[in-house]
C-alpha cells in the first residue's frame, strides 16, 4: 500500500506543499497548543477565531478550531475532525477542529 502523498512529502493535487494550522489566539484554548511547534512543512497562523473561520474557508487555513455554529453554517464545505469522548448526556464545549471537505 502506497502512503497517502502528503505524508510522502509530495502534495496532493490542489493542495499546497506546507501545511497551514491556524492557532486561536486566545488564553482559554492555550492548552490545547501549548508546546506545539512548527514541523517540517508545517506553518502557524494565529489569529481571532473569525478570521481563522474565514481563512479557513478560503482555503488559507488547512485546520482550525470553529465553534459548532459555524461548523452547522458550513457544514458542506468542512469535515470535522475526530470524535468525543464525552458521555452523550455531557453538554458539549461548543467547538471543534474542522479542515476543509
């Protein structure tokens, strides 16, 4: 089985050669970041949650957090990522990783 290209190193069509991960600039979510550095063919972009929404729509931004509205809003154009380990009863935080479909 051939590895998918960008794990390989060689991008995937229509896809950039760096990876773009948008950090949400704010002190709530700082453990959720805290230590990450840049790899090899990774870049950062922080930001306020609304431009990395948007950049992320635009397709500046390979992943960002976005809150569940904006999820719903876009729910065509983003695929979540991951799933909750919280009990189904368990209110949810209100966000979640997401990249482009």
């Amino acid at each position: 089985m051939t590895e998918p290209a960008h794990v390989t190193g060689t991008p995937a069509p229509g896809r950039r050669a760096e990876e773009v991960l948008g950090i949400v600039a704010y002190t709530n979510v700082a453990p959720l970041h805290w230590g990450l550095e840049p790899w090899q063919g990774a870049r950062f972009v922080r930001g306020v949650p609304t431009m990395l929404n948007a950049a992320l729509l635009a397709g500046e931004v390979d992943l960002t957090l976005v809150s569940s509205v904006e999820f719903v809003h876009h729910r065509h154009e983003l695929r979540g990522l991951g799933r909750s380990r919280r009990a189904p009863a368990e209110p949810s935080s209100g966000g979640r990783a997401a990249r482009r479909a």
